[in-house]
C-alpha cells in the first residue's frame, strides 16, 4: 500500500472519530451515523490493491463533507463553548480535507 493510500485511510478514520467526538460531545444524530459506515467501509476498501478503489475513498469523504456543510456543522467550527462538537467539527474537516487530497492522489499514483 502506497503512502497516499494510508494517508486517505488515515482521513477516513480521523474524519470517523470528529463523528463520535461530536456525538459523545451532545450533537444530536442517530445512534449510528450513516456517514461512520460509509467512511469506515470505504477506509477498508483502501487495503484491496484495486486501481479504482481510492475513487471510493475520495466520494465518501466528499459526501461528508457536503453532509457537513449542509447540516450545518461547518458553523460550530468557530464555537467552542461546547467543547466536544467543536472538537469534533474539526476533525471531520481536518480528515475530510486529507482523505479528499491523498485519495487524488493514490487515485494518480495508481497510472
């Protein structure tokens, strides 16, 4: 597994744990968030050597990403007075944004 593939499985996961961060922190969403299966699953996915596979990786974290910004998360990201959304928040970015750009790129590595 090349270093952009971990990279994006590395966003996966992180982007997962700003989810359980945000729901132990009193974020109201199911008792299993859709978007935690999908990231998950999708991070699994990385570990098969299939040259399409990081394009999975890639549309989960941008469905969370849309997910986000359209719940209306992306406006806790400058609240810190309940301390374990906003933590969470930002991990779902932060894990977004990497698994967005090494997907990209273990998507172009795999020429």
């Amino acid at each position: 597994m090349n270093a952009a593939r971990k990279a994006a499985m590395t966003g996966l996961v992180v982007a997962s744990a700003g989810l359980v961060v945000a729901k132990l922190g009193g974020l109201a969403m199911p008792a299993v968030p859709p978007a935690l299966v999908i990231m998950l699953v999708a991070a699994a996915l990385l570990f098969l050597r299939w040259r399409w596979v990081p394009i999975v990786a890639v549309l989960a974290a941008l469905a969370e990403g849309i997910g986000f910004v359209a719940s209306g998360s992306f406006a806790r990201l400058g609240d810190a007075a309940e301390f374990g959304i906003f933590a969470g928040s930002w991990l779902r970015l932060l894990g977004v944004v990497v698994a967005v750009v090494f997907g990209v790129a273990a998507l172009k590595a795999a020429d």
